[in-house]
C-alpha cells in the first residue's frame, strides 16, 4: 500500500504531531474511516490488525522516515498515540 500522506525529507524530522497524523491516516485507511473516527488511545490489537498488517504498517511506516524499524514496536507501544510519542521523541533526539 502506497501512503503519500505527509511528505518529509531526510532534513526535515518529523514531529510526534506528524507521526501521529500519519499513523491516523493510515489507520482509517486500513479500517475504511474517516481520519477523525480513529481514537489514538485504542490499542492496536482492538482494530483487528493481525500480524501482517503490523508488519505493512510498520514497513510504509520505514518508508516514510527512511529508517529501519523493529516491527515489535506495534506490541511495546500499543497505541497510536503511544506509538507516536515514541518514535517522535527518538527521531527528535536521533537516535
């Protein structure tokens, strides 16, 4: 699945914010709702997502911030808002 959500250059870090969105985006997509439907503080796992799914998010999402990512990310950060705080704060500090 191609994403052309929010677009980003390897100079310009994406912030929680943008991680966020993007993850709302593509959530929505894969549940087919509207972006303002997606609750951020639902745990993954109650969208249904198997496994292979978390592993395509997971992939555009690496896509996206032109970084590898440990796909086990989905389990120790179960939400999207979780999820979005945490990989904003290592882009920010660049690790």
């Amino acid at each position: 699945m191609t994403q052309e959500l929010i677009k980003t250059s390897t100079n310009n870090i994406p912030s929680i914010e943008q991680v966020q969105d993007w993850l709302v985006s593509y959530m929505a997509n894969i549940i087919e709702v509207a972006p303002n439907e997606v609750d951020i503080k639902m745990l993954f796992d109650e969208y249904g997502l198997d496994s292979s799914m978390v592993i395509g998010m997971i992939g555009d999402l690496e896509i996206w911030l032109g970084r590898d990512l440990d796909p086990t990310l989905v389990y120790d950060y179960s939400t999207i808002e979780d999820l979005s705080q945490h990989l904003g704060s290592v882009l920010k500090e660049g690790t």
